[in-house]
C-alpha cells in the first residue's frame, strides 16, 4: 500500500516537473502576471485590472520624475488617444498613433508629446515637439517594445497642463531583436530619405521616413556574435518655408528605418526641408515641395 502511494506521488511529481517546463511565468509590470504555455498565453491577471490600475507600473513614478520636475499633476482626459495594438506582431516594429483630439489653434495647442514605453532599457522613446501649423497634432510612429509595457502618450499643452493616455503591449525582446533587412544593404542606404505626401480637406498628411539600422548596442551580429555598437537617430527637425513644423529627440527604443506620420496645414505651396542628426554625429538633409492645392 505504501509502495503504491509512493508511486503514485513520483508520478504527479512527474508531471507537475513536466508541466513546469512548459509554463512562462512573466512578470510585466507591478505584479501583473502573464502565463503561457508554449507560446500562448492561456491566462493573464491584466485583465483583471481596474482603469486606474491599467496606468500604473513599478517604474512609472520614477520616469515621470526624471521628465517632468516638481511631479506635477497629470490628467487623464481626452486630450487625446493612444492607438496600440494589444500584442505586438513584431515587437521590433511596433505601430503607435496618438491621436489629438483638439486642434492647433492660438488660444489652445498642444505643445509637446512625449511617449514613454516604461519597460524599455530607455524608456523614452521620443519627445516630439508640435506647432500651430500642424493644424491637427496628431502623429504615428514604430517603436521597439523589450517588454510587456504600459505605452504612454503624454500632451503638454499650451496653458502647461499634462494629458496622459494608456496602453498596455505585449510584445518581448523588441530592442534586441536582429535587424529586419541585410546590414550591408542597409549601411549603403543610411541617410537616404522618403516622403508622402496626401491631402486631407485643409490639411496634408506627410510620411518621413529616414533609412537608418537605428542600432540599440544591445542586438548581436548573427555571424561574428559580437555585440552591435548602439547607432541611431536622435534629432529630427522639419521645417516648413524656414518655420518650424515638428521636430523630435528620440533614443534606441525607435523601430529601424524611424518613420513618422504628421499633419501639416499649410496656406501655400512651399518647401519642407528635413535635417537628421544621429548618435555618430552623421547629418542627413533633403527638400520636398508640398502641393496645397
């Protein structure tokens, strides 16, 4: 009778080990638990969260100390939206939108966007700095997620109030992750620039896109297995017939090839002129007519 229990008690034991091997226990973000098994998660204690806890992380308080002095009150309004997918298909080339829910005008506009990925190596992945002329001071970008994230837009505007928005990703080991194209292709293209251009009623969207590796210094070379030296872009300015429109700082948590998304409204035809600055001190410029009508 012994002997049988003793078996049986191996066998869970068994089991319990196998199990075990299967089940990825993450830790995302203030006691926030995701398990999965082989590649899918099959049981999450976010969902479970309230809204108020959904904006809150172990790291949060002290990113926003380090941004903003004073630790000023920051609003949860519909300043405006963050559009995040929930998991990331590629956690190296993550889509963010925020989205503004008020436009640009004299009395009132947004003057800076800063997006915060609280659980990157560097959190802050860009701090944007918007204009009048933008008309709408909305913007889409790509960002690398390392690791299941709240994602946060936070809007300065004109009065020096702070309006917040909240996501959570789930996306792993985005800033590490290879680089997507061949490095030699890519190093040859370094600098070379792309733009869109597409009207909207009184405003046109533009697309920019700058070839860059954008490496983080923390990716691997796949052939020598020697760790790839941090080079990416870090300033961005575009300016409209010499007035500013939108110019941005950004670190290694922007997806290769960094790519931004903007509205302009301008009241004539004209010249926007685009100067790039990286991590090497490299300096990249290009000119683009802009057709209003």
């Amino acid at each position: 009778m012994r002997c049988a229990f003793f078996v049986l008690l191996l066998s869970c034991l068994t089991c319990l080990s196998s199990a075990a091997e299967k089940l990825i226990i993450t830790e995302a973000a203030d006691n926030i638990f995701i398990f999965e098994e082989e590649g899918e998660e099959i049981f999450s204690t976010e969902r479970a969260m309230t809204s108020s806890e959904r904006s809150k992380s172990l790291s949060w308080p002290i990113i926003k100390e380090n941004i903003f002095e004073g630790n000023p009150e920051i609003f949860d309004d519909n300043i405006i939206s963050l559009h995040t997918p929930k998991r990331a298909d590629d956690a190296a080339i993550v889509p963010i939108t925020i989205q503004a829910n008020i436009e640009q005008n004299d009395d009132f506009y947004i003057k800076k966007v800063y997006l915060v990925i609280d659980n990157n190596p560097s959190p802050v992945a860009g701090t944007f700095t918007m204009s009048k002329l933008n008309g709408l001071a909305s913007l889409s970008t790509r960002v690398r997620v390392n690791a299941y994230s709240h994602v946060r837009a936070i809007a300065e505007t004109s009065d020096g109030k702070l309006h917040m928005a909240v996501n959570f990703v789930k996306a792993t080991g985005g800033c590490s992750a290879p680089a997507a194209s061949d490095s030699e292709q890519v190093l040859k293209k370094r600098g070379k620039m792309k733009l869109r251009q597409k009207k909207n009623r009184d405003m046109v969207e533009i697309q920019f896109m700058i070839s860059h590796p954008n490496n983080s210094g923390l990716q691997i070379n796949q052939l020598s297995r020697h760790w790839i030296p941090a080079d990416y872009v870090n300033d961005v300015r575009l300016t409209y017939n010499d007035e500013a429109v939108i110019s941005y700082t950004a670190g290694i948590s922007m997806s290769e090839d960094p790519m931004i998304r903007f509205n302009i409204k301008p009241e004539k035809n004209g010249e926007l002129s685009a100067e790039v600055k990286d991590s090497q001190g490299r300096q990249f410029n290009q000119s683009w007519v802009i057709n209003v009508k």
